[in-house]
C-alpha cells in the first residue's frame, strides 16, 4: 500500500516542475500567440545556473534556497532579454515565423549550454536540511520531492490570484484577446508582453531550479520537458491555468504508474493521452473555442499562376539539374538528389499548410511511413523497386487517411499538436517493435533495383519523381479541388453554406499531403539504402516545417526554396562542431531579414521587378 | 492677423491637415482635413469606403499617415504609437464594438481605466453606471454575454474610463435597434454638457442630425463639405451621399 | 401550398436563457418577410436555427415541405436556401468570379475534381451572376479588398448562384449608406419578385424595412410579439415602446412596384 502512495506521490512531484514549465508556456501563447519551442530551454537554463551558484556558495539552506531564487531570476532575466531583442522585432510577422525564431534560439541556447556547461550530465546537489527520506506505510519517500509537491498549488493560487484581482492580469487576459484595442485604450503593449515574458520564462527557470536535486542538468532536458510541456498545455487546453495544473498532475501520475505496469510505454504514454483527450474533447480539458471565425482579419494572397519570366526561370533551373551528371561529380548528384526529394516533402506539408490552412507538426509521420513501407516491403517480400516506389505513396496516404480523420476535426494549433502526438505514436511504434522493423538499428540494405542503381539513373529517376510530384501538387492547386480546399481555410462558414463538406474535404487534402510524403520518403530509402527511426521523429518534422517556414507560405516557390536552403546548410554546417549555434544564427538572421520567407521576399520583390500587378495581394482592410 | 490665427487655433481641441493615408499600397486618404472645436460634435457622412474609418484610425495612431499632420490640444500627434495617443486624452470607440468577451463588465471598464485629468471630473464606474443604467445590473455579466446594445453602451463607457477630452466614435448606430439609437443620442449629448468634445462617423443621417453641430462629408478620401449641420441640405445629401 | 418555410413552436436556449421562445411563423412564395426586434431578441439564433447551424430544442422547421430536422447548413443548402451573413463571409483568397465559380462548382458536384482548371468552369454562368447584382466590372479583383457595399452585393450572388427558393439574410444592409442600402434592397426585391423566391431577413434600418417587406415579425426576448403588415406592426403600440422609440416610422411604399 505504502508503495503505491509513494508511486502516487512521486508522481504529483514530478507534475509540479512539469506544471511550471506548461503554466508559463500557456501564459506566453496566450497573450502573444507565441509556441514558445525555446521554453524548455529556460527551463534547463535555470537548472545549469542554479546548478553553478549553488556549487560556488557554501552549503547551507541560505545559500541552497537563495541559489535557486537567483537562478530563477537570471533566466526571467534572460527571458525579457530575449523578448527585447529578438522576439519583439516579429509581432508583425505570421504567428509561424515567431516559432521559427524560438526554434533558432533553442539549438543556439542548446549548444551555449554546451559550450559554457560541458557535455557530461550534472548531479544536482542536496537541499541542505532536506536530504533524508520519510517512511511511508514502510516505503521511503525522499523529503525534497514532498517540499516540491507543494510548489504546484502554491504557483496556481499565485497565478489565479494575480490574473483575476490585479490590474496587470486583467489587462493580460484582455491582450489574449484584442491588442489592437488594448493599445487604443492606452496600454503600452510592449511592457506587458516584456512582463509576461519574464513571469513564463521565470516559471520555467524556477521548475529547471527546483528539480535540480531531484534530476540535475543536462543537455537533453530541454527537448524532454518541452515535449512535455506542450502536452499538458493542449491537454489543459490552451491559456487554461488551471487545465494546466489538472493536465499536469495527469502527465506525472501517468508517467509514474506508467513505469510500473508498461515500461516501454513511457516514451508514448503521453502523447496517447492528448491523442485521446482531443479526439473527445477538441479543445483540452478546461479550454474554450478559439473564435477564429468573424474576426476576419486575416486577408490570404490571391493565388494566380506564375508570370512567364518565373516560369522561364524555372524551367532553366529545372534545364541546368537535367544537364547536372555533364558537369557535376557524385558528390553534386547525391546533394541536388536530395534537395530534390526534400522539396517534394516540403512541397506536400505546404500544400495542406497553406492552401489547405492545416499546419503540421508531424509530418514526418509521411515521410518516414513512405519510408519504412517501401523498406518492408523490399525486405519482407522481396518487393521490385518499381512495385515499392508505387505502393508507398498508397501505404502513407492510408496512414495519412487514418490520422487525418482524427484531425481534421480539429483546427489551428490543436490540430498541429495532435499530428505531433500521432507522428510521436508512430514513432515509437517503430521504434520499440525492434521484431518487425528493426527498432533502433533500423532496417539496411534497401538498395535500388540494378537498373537505377548506377548514380546518373538514379539521379533522374529522383528528379522525375520529384519534379513530377511537385508539379503534380501545383496542378492540383488549380484545380477545383484545390480551389474547394481554400474555400475551406478561407471561410468554414460560407463553404458549409454553399454545400462544402468541410471535414471531409480537408480529410482529403490531408490524405493526398500524405501521398506526397510518402513518395518523397519512398525514394529517399532507396538513396540512403537504409532508414531509421530518425526519419520519423520530432526533429524531422521540424526539419520539413522550418524549410516550408524558412521559404514562406505565400507562393509555391516558397517551399522550394526553403528546402533547398535546407538541406545545403545542412550539408554544409552537420559536420562543424558547434553546427546548432551557426544554423540557430543563421535562422535568426533570415527571420529577421525577411519576415515573410525567404521565398516570399523574393517572389514579391520579382513581380515589382516586372511590373506584375501585385498591389492586389496586399491585406487591405474594408475602408 | 497673426494674433487671431493664434486664438482660433487655441479653441480647435483637433487639426487635422492634409493627411495621406495608406492600406497597402492602396491610397485611401487624399490630403484629408478638418478641424474641430473643444466641446464641439462633429460627425463624418460619407458612403462606404470613402475612408471614414481610416481617417479616425489615422487620427487614433491606428493606420499612420505618410504625410500631413494632426494636431491634438496644441501638439502633433502624428506617428505617434495609439497608447500614447490615448494617454494624451483621445478616446476611440471602434466600429465592432471590440468588447473583452471574456472579461467582466467590471474588468472591461478597468481595462479603460487611466488617471484623471485636470479639469475634468473623474470618470467611475459610479458616475458610468449613472450615464448607461443598464450596465448597472449585469457588473459581473461577462462582455460575451450581454446584447450588442448593452455592449455599444460598453464600449464607450471602457473608453470613458479613460477620461478623454475628445471620443472618437466609429459608427455607433450601426446594427442597433431604433429605440437603443434614441439612448445612444440621449447619452452622447450628455458627454457634451459635461464638456467632452466628439466626433464620429456615421451612415445613419438622422442619427447625425439629431446629435451634431458639425458636418464634414468624405468623398473620395478628402473632406468635400465642411459645414454647420443646419447648412445640411437636402441637395448637398443628394449630391454627395448619393450612389 | 406556396409556402416556402413554416416554423413551428420553435424553441431553443442557451445555458438556461431562453434564446428563440416557442415561435412559429411561415413565408411564402415571392414575399419578403422582415424579421425585426431589439439586440439580443432572438434574431440570429432564429435565423441559425432555420439555416442549420443550430439544432432546435423542439418545435419543427419544414422548408418547401419538408422537415429540416437533423440537417446540416450544407443539407440545407442543398434543398434550394441561400445565405448571406451579417459579416460577409467571402472566399478572400479568390476573385470575385472565382467566388461565384465556386458556388457552380458545388452545385454541380464538381468540387473533387483534380482534372479542370476551375478558371475555365462555370465562367459565363458566373459572369451573368455578377452582372444581375451589378459587380461584373470588379470581377478580377479579390474578394478581401473589395469595398463593403460590392462585397454585400457578392454575397448575394453567391446566394443566388444555386437557384433558391428561399434566401435568408442576415442585415443584407448592415454597415451600407442610406441610399446604397435602398438600391440593394431594390435590386433583392426585383429579383427574388422575378423569380419568385421568399425572403426572410432582419434589418435594423426601418426604411428599408418599411419600404420593402411584405410582412413583419416582431420578436423580444424569444418571444414572438407581433405579426402583420407593414400597416398592423407599425400602429402596434407594444413594438412602438420596446422597439421603434422615438424613431419616425416611415411610409409604408406602394407595393407592387
């Protein structure tokens, strides 16, 4: 019984640091819609500087406490430096570019940890007067992580009191809703969000802080307990304090019962969980509809086919990669082989992305199951690699049909998380049924057929494929198909009104993204002559939607663009040492030269070029 | 000379001189001007998309003009950011009424909330709830919850709360029923009694009549009737107003 | 049997208020029915309802004869009911031909096509639309900078596009200036007279009420407290007090024009 009250309670301690972290990162999306992906590293930042003071001061409970307090200090500090200097630059920007941009800041922030930190894991020290253990009904249950049971409650009451009876939480909760008007009605906007910047980067520096002697610091804390993080939040639902707490306490007591009953579920456990509660409750536990529709604010570029000069551009770069294996070594074929595919698998987020107004956070569940089914299919039966290339795209489109149909229920970022949770779940599926598909050691040996096995062939198989897929997904654009799925972004509204079936329309667009993934991936097996479980997870989905991100949603050129930009730094920067700090740098750099996208800098400085009439796209606002 | 261009200028709370105003790339505002005396109401007609709404947005700091200048009590304000604009004692109450729905009465009027003016007797919620009786009885009814007269109401006493010397009001009738366009009229020419000079926009002519002292009528972005509103005659409507 | 809508015993709350109160009322053919009443009255949950968006608590919805329940807007849509929004819901990613076309398109179930490019569809069925509302010169322009009283004048297209029988329309003048919104409510009148569509809609500018509605429902707090002529609602004293104020009731116009 003892047992079970100390697994209990455990888990409530584990909740209240993960509760801290998800209470400020509900608060920053609040009030500035910012998914905040460098909130975890506040939260390891915090533990790496208590860490270092603590070690620096005699070991006292003064010190100890006061080392804490400081820390958490430091990165509120840090938080508002952030704000200031970079964050604050893009409000202007789509609300996918300030993602971009803490998506930068967290491989900068993690290889400084590296580079001022070391790479070895850090013991946290003892709280001094705490170090011993209470005796539960004859378990031992460490004293330090009842003290942290209490910091939950503690911060939620300060929260709730703080939003609902003081002027700065009411001016919060206001800015959640309408800054434009808050400014009209004389609120300095830029304070209150360098405020609640500092508070959500505080909350998450004192959960790094406070856990310290419970799990120390390390390198990988960050991507751990933002994951986390952005869980409990969605499963709280989004801007719900208290969703948080309750969210929280449901992560921690899973994550502990979890460990018992089904060890190897601890790494999808959680994202079952939001899988779940979405499905039932589309907008989390304590959350509210967005109202997105009736603001109508939000004026979308009038799609129209590329001005000829685009197109001969285009058709002259498409001329210089068909004349590439003349002049260009292996090496060069390899390279533009992948940019080529890569664009293909940016090609197809950006269709549902853009036109079709659902973001993805997972799509390399496509990529990846395309992937994974032509290497089964190669492996298991022996499949031709003609055969294989043509069922991998049915294989991720069916995948894409099951998941879609969960999520195209839902929409905005709850729909983005809940393609993370299902790209997660496939993620592990592949990874713990080691039987089937190799687990981590992944499957080898995936070469192509001998007729393409020479370099030159295989190169114009990719770009024909490739180039072909692309130019699929732009007819389609076209067409009515792709006319009805902006209609859907558009106006949920009027399409219902004029006989749309919304859901289902946006189910199929979901499905043919998929198919396009899928592709991508089928042919990138074949090149690697391996895959593995890498080509599903997080950071690859992240890869695909910084490329689509980094060339901008505004055009079709945009996505190959940023694919391109890619995969040559990639290529240029994976072996340096400090590789994350140059790319998060160079990011940065790019978010804050051009706020729309590499790709639609270019494409609206092309058409001033050429005296396109482009004063049409610009967001005009009735009178 | 000199001394009454001086004078005349000290009893104009607002100048607005030849703004140029932009959406875009689209040029909405053609040197628009007009000026306003303290304590006065003023009204804007004009059709749909002649640029009513952007000049009150340019006034509020909302939309920046490219050229021109607007004077508010003696000083530019152009280019300005709107919080300061409305520190400075102007007021906006914008077309949508733009409640915090999810804050309570109470709360969207302390979101209007600023230190009072010299001069002027401070807004409460006491003396608001004199002026609108109906919010009265719903203080902590949420915005989301109450009519959209209740929330017309509203959101003038939010900007109220701010103690203007000047509102800006962007269409108050709109969607109203008749009899709350009547409350509306009754408690805007209170505000003028107690010295609060107002300009809005409006479609609605009898609304404007019943209400103003000052017409400026907006065609094509610039101000092409400027006159008392007795002068408003039915051929100046016919003429301007007209399709 | 002309009767295009009948609503019966019509009811549906929210939270514990009583939105739409055990209303009933019916339109027929040809005829523009007004809905009016102060803010908060009923108006929009009433007008959802009949769309589809909302399901009724009890009572019954029949249009053209048939009974409505468990539709969707869409199914609803489909049985001959066009809409236009108090806000306008336009495609703004598309022109105004293009908004039209894809109006054509669902109705002539071609929204899955993956062959045609939707700028060759439909087109002439479209421009002839766009002609009848009087847009045909902004046709290549997007629907999201278009000036509001044009944007209106779309949305009417839009909702004539699939040949109603009957239109619902939510303040189709909101936001217009006073002669603007007398031209649309003329041209509505013309065409719904022309091809014998019934119209209901709600509208706070009494000129436009008075000038152009056959008949007049009057709801306050749910509940339905006056119908008639444009005659009956304007002598009823109850409407005068909660509704009309002090506001001058125009002349009824001369029907029949």
């Amino acid at each position: 019984m003892g047992f079970y009250i100390v697994q209990f309670l455990t888990g409530l301690s584990d909740a209240s640091s993960l509760f801290l972290v998800a209470a400020g990162l509900s608060l920053i999306f609040g009030v500035s819609r910012i998914v905040n992906m460098a909130h975890g590293s506040f939260y390891m930042l915090g533990a790496y500087i208590a860490y270092v003071i603590i070690a620096a001061l005699p070991h006292t409970g003064i010190s100890f406490w006061g080392g804490i307090l400081l820390a958490t200090l430091a990165v509120g500090v840090i938080g508002i430096i952030v704000e200031i200097f970079l964050l604050r630059r893009l409000y202007r920007a789509p609300e996918l570019f300030l993602l971009m941009a803490t998506f930068a800041l967290l491989l900068v922030i993690q290889d400084l940890a590296r580079w001022a930190f070391g790479p070895e894991d850090l013991i946290g020290p003892m709280a001094p007067g705490l170090e011993g253990s209470i005796n539960i009904l004859g378990t031992l249950m460490p004293t330090y992580d009842l003290v942290l049971i209490i910091a939950a409650p503690v911060v939620l009451l300060f929260l709730w009191f703080l939003l609902t009876r003081t002027r700065w939480g009411i001016l919060v909760r206001a800015a959640t809703e309408d800054r434009e008007m808050l400014a009209a009605l004389g609120v300095n906007q830029k304070w209150l969000f360098t405020s609640v910047f500092f508070l959500g980067s505080l909350l998450a520096g004192l959960g790094g802080a406070i856990q310290l002697p419970k799990g120390g610091a390390d390198l990988l804390m960050d991507m751990n307990v933002i994951a986390a993080a952005f869980v409990i939040v969605v499963v709280g639902g989004m801007g719900s304090i208290p969703g948080a707490f309750l969210a929280a306490i449901i992560i921690g007591e899973l994550g502990s019962f979890g460990v018992l009953y089904l060890p190897q579920s601890t790494l999808v456990m959680m994202f079952l969980v939001m899988a779940v509660v979405l499905v039932i409750r589309p907008y989390g536990l304590l959350g509210k509809p967005e109202l997105e529709e009736g603001s109508g604010e939000s004026f979308e570029t009038v799609m129209r086919p590329a001005p000829k000069q685009l197109r001969l551009i285009g058709l002259g770069i498409l001329g210089v990669l068909i004349l590439l294996p003349v002049f260009g070594g292996k090496y060069q074929l390899v390279l533009f082989g992948e940019i080529a595919l890569f664009s293909l698998a940016c090609m197809s987020l950006y269709f549902m992305m853009g036109p079709g107004g659902m973001v993805s956070f997972g799509h390399a569940a496509f990529f990846g199951g395309g992937a994974y089914a032509a290497a089964l299919l190669v492996h298991y039966v022996r499949t031709p690699m003609s055969l294989a290339l043509l069922l991998t795209p049915l294989c991720a489109g069916l995948l894409a049909l099951i998941i879609g149909w969960f999520c195209v229920r839902l929409s905005g970022v709850y729909l983005a998380m809940l393609t993370l949770a299902f790209a997660q779940i496939c993620w592990s599926i592949v990874f713990q049924w080691s039987a089937f598909t190799g687990g981590d050691d992944g499957i080898l040996g995936i070469w192509p057929a001998h007729w393409a096995s020479n370099a030159v062939v295989f190169y114009y198989l990719t770009l024909l494929i490739s180039v072909g897929g692309i130019l699929l997904l732009r007819h389609l654009l076209f067409t009515p198909f792709g006319y009805t799925m902006r209609a859907c972004r558009d106006s949920r509204l009027r399409a219902d009104a004029i006989g749309i079936n919304v859901t289902r329309h946006q189910w199929f667009s979901f499905a043919v993204a998929g198919v396009f993934a899928g592709l991508a991936g089928g042919i990138y097996v074949f090149s690697k002559g391996s895959i593995f479980p890498d080509e599903m997870s997080i950071p690859r989905s992240f890869d695909i939607l910084l490329s689509v991100l980094l060339g901008g949603i505004e055009s079709i050129t945009g996505p190959i663009v940023g694919s391109s930009i890619f995969i040559w730094l990639e290529d240029k920067l994976s072996n340096l040492d400090f590789w994350r700090l140059i790319l998060g740098c160079i990011f940065i750099v790019l978010v804050l030269a051009f706020p729309q996208g590499v790709g639609g800098f270019f494409g609206t400085r092309f058409s001033h070029f050429f005296g396109e009439a482009s004063n049409d796209s610009n967001p005009i606002g009735k009178d | 000379m000199e001394i009454t261009q001086d004078k005349k200028e000290n009893h104009y709370i607002l100048e607005v001189r030849a703004i140029n105003s932009f959406y875009g790339k689209a040029h909405i505002l053609h040197d628009l001007s007009l000026e306003m005396e303290k304590g006065s109401v003023a009204v804007l007609l004009g059709r749909n998309g002649v640029g009513k709404s952007t000049t009150l947005k340019s006034i509020m700091g909302i939309v920046i003009p490219k050229r021109g200048e607007i004077i508010f009590k003696g000083r530019s304000i152009l280019g300005l950011p709107s919080y300061k604009i409305c520190a400075l004692g102007l007021g906006y109450v914008p077309e949508d009424r733009r409640i915090f729905t999810g804050l309570t009465i109470m709360e969207n009027l302390e979101v209007g909330r600023r230190p009072p003016r010299k001069g002027f007797e401070p807004w409460t919620p006491d003396r608001i709830f004199k002026l609108f009786p109906n919010l009265k009885n719903m203080k902590n009814r949420l915005g989301g919850q109450i009519s959209g007269g209740e929330q017309q109401m509203l959101s003038i006493a939010r900007t109220l709360m701010g103690n203007p010397e000047l509102i800006i009001l962007d269409e108050p009738s709109e969607g109203l029923a008749p009899v709350i366009v009547d409350q509306l009229g009754e408690a805007i020419i209170e505000l003028k009694k107690e010295g609060v000079s107002i300009l809005l926009a409006e479609q609605n002519l009898n609304f404007a009549r019943s209400i103003c002292d000052k017409v400026f009528i907006v065609d094509h972005g610039r101000v092409c009737f400027d006159n008392a509103i007795c002068n408003l005659t039915e051929e100046v409507c016919e003429q301007y107003l007209a399709v | 049997m002309a009767k295009v809508l009948e609503v019966n015993h019509l009811s549906k709350s929210f939270g514990g208020v009583q939105a739409v109160n055990d209303v009933s009322f019916h339109l027929e053919k040809g005829q523009l029915l007004a809905m009016i009443g102060p803010n908060g009255a009923g108006k929009s949950t009433c007008f959802n309802l009949i769309n589809g968006q909302l399901r009724p608590d009890s009572g019954t919805i029949r249009i053209l004869g048939k009974d409505t329940r468990g539709m969707k807007p869409r199914h609803v849509w489909a049985l001959g009911v066009g809409r236009t929004f108090q806000i306008t819901a336009t495609f703004t990613s598309m022109t105004v031909l293009e908004n039209v076309q894809m109006v054509f398109l669902s109705t002539h179930r071609r929204i899955r096509n993956v062959w045609h490019k939707t700028a060759d569809l439909y087109r002439d069925e479209a421009m002839e639309l766009l002609r009848l509302v009087g847009v045909e010169s902004q046709w290549n322009r997007p629907c999201g900078i278009l000036a509001y009283g044009d944007l209106k004048r779309v949305e009417l297209a839009i909702a004539l596009a699939n040949r109603p029988k009957l239109l619902l329309m939510d303040e189709p003048t909101a936001g217009m200036g006073t002669k603007e919104r007398l031209k649309l409510m003329e041209l509505t009148s013309r065409i719904v007279r022309d091809q014998s569509i019934g119209v209901l809609f709600t509208e706070h500018d009494m000129d436009v009420v008075f000038g152009h509605a056959d008949r007049i429902i009057v709801l306050s707090y749910g509940r339905l407290i006056a119908e008639g002529t444009p005659e009956e609602v304007r002598g009823n004293k109850k409407v005068k007090e909660i509704y009309f104020g002090t506001y001058a009731v125009p002349p009824c116009a001369t029907s029949g024009v």
